[in-house]
C-alpha cells in the first residue's frame, strides 16, 4: 500500500485559499508536525496527529518529503513514513463554523484543524 499513488481534493473554500499562495512557483507540503524537518516545530506526535500545509518557494529544500499527493493545485509532498496516516480518498474540506480546514479519507477525520503556514522561503 505504501506504493499507491495517494491523491488529495480540496473544496472550494480550501481551493480559493491555497491556490494564490501557488503562484511563482511555490510549493504544497502537507507536513506532519512531528518536530522533524524545517517546518514543523511542534513535535506533537505523542499527543496528537496532526498536520499543516506548508507553502514554500521553488528551491526551498523538501529532503524530508520524498512523497507526493496528486491533486488539481499540483503536487503535494509529504513525509513517506507519515503515509500511514494518510488514507484513500483524501479531502481537505472548510469548517465554516469553526473557520478551520479538516483532512479526512475515506474512513475517518484525519485533523480537524489543519493550519496553513507561508514559508519565509515562500515568492509573495
């Protein structure tokens, strides 16, 4: 399973906010704030699973994401090992309510708070 070419959709909402941050070449993570790598500080692991997406320039460097997520924004790196997470039918979606972004798969809520972090490495 670990091979299978996993694709993520976005609704509207999530869409018309991340699109204009892909301008100029920037880059989609969706990173696994577990402490490791340059973006992301948390290490929340024990605690909770939990994720961000990460805009980041061109060359900024994504040693840590050797996978990647299809989409219709492009492709959408992240951390291989962090895959087990991570399961078919992947849709980040907008909590009007709360005024978040929830990730879910087909079976189950993923993080229902999932942030969305500009990197400084980032073309504004």
């Amino acid at each position: 399973m670990a091979d299978e070419i996993k694709s993520i959709t976005f609704d509207e909402a999530v869409t018309e906010k991340l699109q204009p941050l892909l301008d100029h070449g920037n880059r989609l993570l969706l990173s696994y704030d577990d402490g490791v790598g340059p973006y992301s500080h948390h290490g929340l692991m024990a605690l909770q699973v939990s994720f961000q997406f990460v805009v980041v320039g061109a060359d900024a460097n994504v040693d840590d994401y050797q996978a990647a997520l299809t989409s219709a924004l492009g492709p959408v790196l992240y951390k291989g090992y962090s895959g087990e997470f991570l399961g078919q039918d992947l849709h980040a979606s907008f909590n009007k309510l709360m005024h978040t972004i929830r990730l879910t798969d087909a079976g189950e809520q993923i993080d229902d708070n999932v942030e969305v972090v500009v990197d400084e490495s980032a073309a504004k």
